[in-house]
C-alpha cells in the first residue's frame, strides 16, 4: 500500500492527522508532500494549525472530502 492510500484511509476513517502522526503510525515523514499529492488529485484537504503544551506549531490535515 503506496503512502497516499495510508493516508487516504487514515482521513476517510479518522478525519484529520499531523505529522507526527503520520511519522509514528506509519513511517511518513513528508506528509506534506503527500497532502499535496492527494489535493492534486481533487481531495479537498485544509490545513490547520495548532500549537502544543510547549508552544511549538504543527500543522492538522483536514479531509472535507466524502469518502
């Protein structure tokens, strides 16, 4: 299974997922690669950002996609 279907699975199932999600489940390190790869195929994906406990940014991939 390529990257891009993890991911596809993972939003159509969950909804969203960060880069260190990505990283820890599955091994991804360029997720942002890969979200622009699967917008580049019509999946309408937002990002939000978000701050953690420590103040450091991270950005969320938002699927408003029907699956």
């Amino acid at each position: 299974m390529s990257q891009r279907d993890m991911i596809r699975n993972h939003l159509s199932e969950v909804g969203n997922i960060s880069t260190a999600e990505a990283n820890t489940v599955y091994g991804i390190t360029r997720l942002a690669a890969r979200i622009g790869e699967l917008r580049g195929e019509g999946l309408d994906i937002e990002t939000e950002m978000h701050s953690d406990q420590m103040g450091r940014r991270f950005a969320r991939y938002v699927c408003a996609c029907p699956f």
